[in-house]
C-alpha cells in the first residue's frame, strides 16, 4: 500500500511541478511589484499569469492546483505512517 502512494505521490508531484512554481513565483513577483516597488502594470501581468487569465484558464486553473496540493497531502500523508494500526507488544 506505501509503495502505492509513493508512486502516486511522485507522478503528481512532477505534474505540478512547473504549475506550482509559476503560482509561487508569480504571487511573490506580484507582492515585491505591487507592494514594495508601486508598479501597477507589472502587477497586472503578473497577477493575470498568476491567475492563467492571460491564457483564460482563470477559472479552472485554481482548482487544479488546489486539488493537486490535496493530493500531495493526503498521499504525503499517508506515507508517514500517521494512521497505521499499531501492534501492542506485550
């Protein structure tokens, strides 16, 4: 069963790999954009990247990511042995 949710847990992790990163990247970009150096229209396109508004996938492309990061967990998880039985030595 571990060596399931290991192999489950490696292909979603190199799946959103590069959807992640951008997401990271892009939030932290819009925050030093926005915030920090008060260039609105760099904050626009980052923020329209963070979001895939650029390439209209504004709706959809939160939820993957955010059911991808429910999947590394529950995998992750699961891999620690948190909810396994455990046998009384006696």
């Amino acid at each position: 069963m571990n060596r399931m949710f290991r192999r489950y847990h490696r292909q979603i992790a190199i799946i959103l790999c590069l959807p992640l990163f951008l997401t990271v990247l892009t939030g932290m970009g819009y925050t030093i954009a926005h915030e920090i150096l008060h260039q609105d229209e760099i904050g626009e396109f980052l923020l329209g990247l963070h979001t895939l508004e650029i390439v209209h996938l504004e709706k959809i492309y939160p939820l993957l990511n955010g059911l991808g990061l429910v999947g590394l967990l529950i995998t992750g998880v699961t891999m620690t042995g948190l909810f396994r039985k455990r046998v009384s030595q006696e």
